[in-house]
C-alpha cells in the first residue's frame, strides 16, 4: 500500500504515513479552512491500511502544537478507527506530544485516553513552546 | 503636500485605537491565506507582549475560530455558498486591551434567517459553569456533526471554553431591506 505523505502548510499539518514500516505521524498545525476535507483523505487512507491490519503492532506519532475546533472533531474519528483496529487484535501505540504548559492539549489528551481504551497511550510533555 | 483633513482624520482613529489599547484589528475579506498571515501577525504580538502561554493558547484558539467563522458564515460574500473551499468573506476582528484582559471580538452579516438559531446556540453558554461547558464540549465532539456546521458544533463551545467570562453576542440591523443583520461577539480572555 502505498504511503501516505502531505507536506506541512501554515494551517495544516505534516501528514506521514510510512504504512510500511507501520508508523504514522502527524506534526504541525491543524486548522484548515475545511477539516472535514483535509482530513477526509487522511482518514479513509488509514481505515484501508487498518483494515488490513491483522496482529500487527503500529506506532502513530502526533505532535500538533495546536488545532482548530474542527480538526479536533475530525481527530476524534481518526482516534476511533485506531482504537477499532486494537480491539480487533493489533497493537497500537500512541504517541501524543504536548506542551508541558498546554492545559488544553492535556486534557484533550485524557479524553482520549478515557474513550479508547485499546490503544496504548504513551503522554510526551515537551517544553520547546 | 500633505493633506490637512487627511491627517487630521487619521490622527483620530489613530488616538481611538491607542486609547482603546487596540492591538489587532482587521476588516476586510477573510480567506483562509489572510487568516494564515493574521494568525502570525496576532501570535507575534502575544509573544512580544509577554503574555503566559496558556492565555496566549486560550487567546490564539479563540481568535482562530472567530476568524475562521467569518469564513464560514458571513453572509457577504464573493464566493458561491456551495462552494466548501477557498471561500471569501466580509467581517472584522479586534483584539484589544480592557482593564488588563483581552477583549476579542469579531462581526459579520448574517442572513436574518440565521439570528434566532444563532441566539438558541449562544444564550444557553452564558449560563453555564466552565464544568457544564466542558461537560457540553465533550458531549459534542462525541457526537455527530449538525447539519449545516461546516466546523463541528464546537467553536462556540471552544470559545465558551477559554473566556474568562460569559460569551458576549448582538445583533443590529443593517438597513431595512437588507435581509441581513450585523452580527457581534465578544470574548474576554
């Protein structure tokens, strides 16, 4: 399958998805005139490569320094599809990057965590604004 | 040669905008290019000013999504309604400074049509606690997205969310036979 790759953009994140090498990575800024659009690709492109997914074990990287009301509607979803994919056998780790300061991006962070529970979640506070 | 009246009229806006410690302002067309370059603008001065970053966050957040309502909703617009990118669209935005907060605050038209479904969505966030509003914020970014939110439901919710104080909206007549009304906010960050 093949990889899924967008460049950063101001208001819109570098997508990188090694399918691969089973790591996907999200890092940037999230706040794209239409979310539902951006990340429409992003997320049926996922759904397939899970969808083929048996037992494998599948790292995803998400370092955003901040985004929209409407991306965070549209990460919800793609946070469900990973949790599908764990509950029906894989292993899958999230890695979510967030400002030591960003209340916001923590809390978000523990809903996530208290939604989906099959994936593991690994919290990384960092501390370069 | 200058122009006396000119000057004069300028000197004016000049003093109101210094006098309201105004520190952002904008009105014009909104694209998503414009919100980009605005979004650096405004970041710029709060990081200058020295501000804390959770309010310079809570204050970006809020002033992103009052901009990008503009984009979504102002009924003055130069593009086609059903066109769902690269949109065009007449507002304003003010930052300012009032007793040592920040005062955001943004306007647009809106189709008369739209006031009493926009008053039904903002009343009721001015009468709850931070822990309703954050109670409401995870109730709706859990279920599915209204019809006719091209964002989630959750802007006003994320602006509720982040203001020190309850959410500030009007609406005033534009002209009698406009089928619009100007349409105000205001969030105290």
């Amino acid at each position: 399958m093949q990889n899924l790759l967008f460049a950063a953009t101001p208001t819109s994140p570098e997508v990188n998805f090694d399918f691969e090498r089973h790591t996907l990575s999200l890092r940037g800024e999230s706040y794209p005139e239409n979310a539902a659009m951006f990340y429409g690709e992003v997320i049926a492109r996922l759904r397939e490569y899970l969808g083929a997914c048996t037992s494998a074990s599948v790292t995803v990287n998400v370092a955003l320094t901040y985004f929209n009301s409407s991306s965070t509607k549209m990460l919800f979803s793609m946070f469900d599809a990973l949790n599908e994919a764990a509950q029906n056998g894989n292993r899958i780790v999230l890695n979510w990057f967030h400002d030591v300061d960003d209340e916001t991006m923590l809390e978000f962070g523990q809903e996530l965590h208290a939604d989906f529970d099959a994936f593991e979640f690994v919290s990384h506070a960092t501390t370069n604004g | 040669m200058t122009n006396a009246a000119t000057d004069v009229d300028y000197q004016a806006f000049f003093d109101i905008a210094r006098k309201h410690k105004v520190i952002f302002y904008y009105v014009g067309y909104f694209s998503q290019n414009i919100i980009a370059a605005m979004s650096d603008a405004v970041r710029l001065q709060l990081t200058a000013s020295g501000i804390d970053g959770v309010k310079r966050r809570k204050l970006f957040s809020s002033f992103v999504e009052m901009a990008q309502n503009i984009i979504h909703y102002s009924s003055d617009s130069l593009t086609a309604e059903s066109q769902d990118n690269n949109q065009l669209r007449h507002g304003s935005v003010c930052i300012s400074l009032v007793d040592g907060q920040y005062r955001l605050m943004c306007s647009n038209p809106v189709d008369n049509s739209r006031v009493d479904h926009l008053r039904e969505t903002l009343e009721p966030l001015r009468h709850m606690t931070l822990e309703e509003i954050k109670h409401a914020y995870k109730e709706t970014l859990r279920a599915e997205t209204p019809e006719h939110s091209k964002g989630a439901g959750l802007g006003f919710l994320t602006m509720a969310r982040d203001a020190s104080a309850p959410l500030e909206y009007s609406f005033l007549p534009i002209g009698a036979d406009s089928g619009s009304a100007m349409f105000f906010l205001t969030a105290i960050i």
